[in-house]
C-alpha cells in the first residue's frame, strides 16, 4: 500500500505592497499583505491507499484493528470530523444520500494514515455514526473499510439542527488534543429544527477551536447559511447544485485538509500611539472581514485569526488611520507579524512586513493608487455588489437589482474575473459590459442564482506585472 507524506511545517514570507505617500495631513494608509507558505510539502496533493475501494463497492470490511485517536503527549498531529446531513429531505430524489455516502467515503480514503478521524449524522440531533461513544478513529486500511461499511448503513430520517453537529464535533476535536482541527459539513436544507439564535451560538463558541468547510447540496439550503458557518469557522462554502458531483468535492476538501502544516495562525498588527486600524479584510482567494475579530494582545497590538495552512498565498487589506502630519514627515503606521501561540503563552513569529507612511507635497506621488491595493478594493466592491443586487432582486426591487448587477457586471469585467462574469451571464441580460448596462432576466434557475451568490466572494489575484 502506498504511504502517505505527512505535511511538514511550511515557511512563511510576508510582502507589503502599499504607496506610502500621502498628502498633507493626510490619514489613511492602505496595503495589500501578501502572506505566502511554502515547503510545507503536500500542495500537489496526497497519494490515496492502493487498497482504498470507492465508497459503496468492494467486499465486507474487515473489523476495525487500529486504536482509538490518543490525547495528550501522544496526540495526533490533525483530526477531522465529518458532519453528514441524515435529514429526511436527503431521501428525495433517492440518490441524494447515496452520492452522500459516497462523498463521504472518498472523503475517508483521502485520509492520511495516523489521522484521527469520526463521522457524525446531522439531524435534529446529532449521531456518532462512527467510531462512537465520544471517540475518534485512527485512520488506516481498517478503520477506513469499517467506516465505509458503516456509511453503507446510513439512512435519511428527521429533521435538522445544525447547532448539534457543530457542537458535537467541537467536543470531538478537542477531545482528541490534536494540533490541527478540521471539519466538513454537507447540508440539504434549511435549518429548520432550532432557534435561529442556536446555530449563531454554536458558531461563535466553535471560532478558533477548529477549521470547517461547508457545501450546500441541490437547492432547498440557505446560502447565508453555508456561507455563514465557512466565515465563522475560516473555511470554504460552495454549492454542489447537482449530488454526482459530491465525491469528487469531497476528495478535493480533504485532500486540502490533509495538506495543511500548521494551526493557529494570526495576523498580528501592531500600530503607533495615535494610530488606528480602519479595517482588516482577507482579500483573496476569499473576501472576508476579519474587522471585528481582533483579540487584543497588547495595549496596541491585536491578533487577527488566519486558522490553518499548508502551501498557499493569501492576500489582506489592512487599513490603518495615522495621525496627521507635516509634508517630509515619515512613521512607522503599522507593523505586521504572521503569528502562532506556542504553550508557554508566547507567540512564534513566523514573518514581518512593515507599513510606511510619508508624507509629500508632490501631487503624482501622493494620488497614485498601489495596483494591489485597487484591485482588490474592486474585488470587494465587486463580492458587495452581487449580494445587493440578489437581494433587491428576491425583494421585487427590479431597479435596484438591474443597477447593482450592472455595475457587478463591469467590475467583472474591469478585474478580468472570468468565473464571476460568466455567472452573472446567467442572471441578467448584458447589453453593455464596460458602461454595466443589462437587463435581468425573467426566468433563472434557482441553482444558477445560489452559485452566483455562494461564490460571490472568490476573488482572483492581481496579474503579475
């Protein structure tokens, strides 16, 4: 059988892309944190098992031999509990739950060996379908081939409260002491069987304990929904409009999952006394408002959460208000550290990069607009006008709508955002692309329209040069 590589720590570079001057007294500072991970040694992608069979064939599984996940000392280095929603929607049309299971088991073979592993059924309540009575799994050819057999078994029943799975695999992941934490939850439907206060709860209790991505399945789920639980918990969200198409997302999920290297991370910004943080924004490959997530380290210092990662770039806006100076006058405005806690309550640096500001009396230098800067206040206009335009289009408000997905429609355009403009196609008529003149169409389909919403927030990144 054919072993997997365990991901190694990956090294971290942090460039600042910013124009530094401004005018006088002027405030504002903006740039553009490019955080980069490299040599962590999985981004092409795990090898499967050779024996691992596709969920759903292959012989009786042979009994389960591998221990349970230890805590402590012996802690496994990553845990993964998947979330399966087992509502009695799932059972309509029948090959819903049958994709799911499958989905779920390619997500069980795409385990790396010597991870600790549970799978829960989501319903009105939530079910330790595997390995049960509060334990974790310790990924191997056995515990993968009884956990698919135990997915074979699984039927649709009841409702759905998505609060107990969140919780339930909360308890799970922190049980099992391991140092990087992931979930997957796939829904089908509206979250119906709760309060709505007790999903928001769950979510805010669950932050930087562990990672989670979600995907909705068919079309009866709220997108703010999905969306909400992979902003929360520093995840992706997508749709999976039709089921056949689960497995091959869910390999995908956990082959990224398996991939990362290290936990915890923060962005950590330090500013000068006078100075303020406007803003602070994940920008790419999603557009995310970190903003108001801020734990206070120091009397001027705040960590923002990052979650886990493996070989990958992200980019940040980060805003900061200065005090106002003098033409020649030059500051520091904020100091920039990628960072992670260690035991003893410290932090390991892991990169640094420094935002400047200057002040000048020449005009060029100071209305220059840094191109990463720009283009990703477009992107974010661009993700801000998408959600406004289907908003005011499922409220009846057809000018509102024309207009927001028109001017959706240009900043598309302008950005080179491909992906986003053919999505848009779908929505509204184009009659001119560079002006953002359209007509919405009269007839769309409802998958069409929750794509386009899902994925308003996926961002490209600036072209080199």
């Amino acid at each position: 059988m054919a072993s997997f590589a365990k991901p190694t720590t990956p090294r971290f570079a942090v460039e600042v892309h910013q124009n530094p001057y401004l005018p006088e007294g002027g405030r504002e500072v903006h740039a553009v944190i490019t955080v980069t991970a490299t040599g962590g040694g999985t981004s092409g992608g795990l090898p499967l098992p050779a024996s691992a069979q596709p969920a759903g064939s292959g012989q009786p599984a042979t009994p389960a031999t591998e221990a349970p996940a230890p805590a402590g000392a012996d802690a496994p280095r990553a845990a993964v509990v998947l979330m399966v929603d087992c509502s009695g929607s799932m059972s309509y049309p029948p090959q819903k739950i049958r994709h799911a299971r499958e989905a779920t088991g390619a997500a069980v073979d795409a385990l790396r060996d010597g991870v600790a592993f549970a799978i829960v059924a989501g319903t009105h309540e939530a079910r330790e379908i595997y390995p049960g009575e509060g334990r974790l799994a310790v990924a191997g050819p056995a515990t993968r081939a009884d956990a698919k057999a135990t997915l074979r078994r699984l039927r649709p029943d009841g409702g759905t409260a998505i609060s107990t799975w969140l919780w339930c695999a909360d308890r799970l992941l922190t049980a099992s002491g391991a140092a990087i934490r992931h979930g997957i939850l796939l829904t089908d439907g509206r979250n119906e069987h709760e309060e709505p206060g007790a999903l928001r709860a769950a979510l805010d209790a669950c932050s930087g304990h562990f990672t989670c991505d979600a995907r909705g399945v068919g079309t009866d789920w709220e997108v703010t929904e999905v969306t909400g639980i992979a902003t929360a918990l520093l995840g992706t969200a997508d749709i999976v409009a039709e089921s056949s198409g689960l497995a091959e997302d869910f390999r995908t999920m956990m082959t990224a999952a398996m991939g990362k290297g290290v936990a915890d991370v923060a962005l950590r910004l330090w500013t000068p006394a006078g100075a303020e943080i406007g803003f602070v924004k994940q920008v790419a490959p999603t557009v995310t408002d970190l903003t108001d997530r801020r734990a206070p380290v120091a009397a001027r210092a705040g960590d923002y959460p990052t979650g886990s990662w493996g070989d990958e770039s992200r980019d940040y806006h980060v805003c900061v208000r200065v005090p106002a100076a003098a033409v020649g006058q030059e500051m520091l405005a904020a100091r920039v550290c990628l960072v992670q806690p260690l035991p003893d309550g410290g932090a390991d640096v892991l990169g640094q990069g420094l935002v400047r500001a200057v002040w000048t009396d020449d005009a060029a230098a100071s209305t220059a607009i840094s191109p990463q800067v720009a283009h990703y206040t477009g992107q974010a206009e661009l993700a801000h006008a998408i959600q406004q335009g289907l908003s005011a289009r499922k409220a009846g408000d057809t000018g509102g709508a024309t207009t927001r997905l028109g001017r959706a429609v240009q900043l598309a355009a302008a950005l080179g955002h491909a992906d986003t403009a053919r999505l848009l196609a779908k929505v509204v008529d184009v009659v001119d692309e560079a002006n953002g003149t359209v007509r919405l169409k009269t007839a769309v389909a409802e998958a069409d329209e929750m794509t386009l919403e899902t994925r308003s927030t996926k961002t490209v990144r600036v072209k080199s040069g």
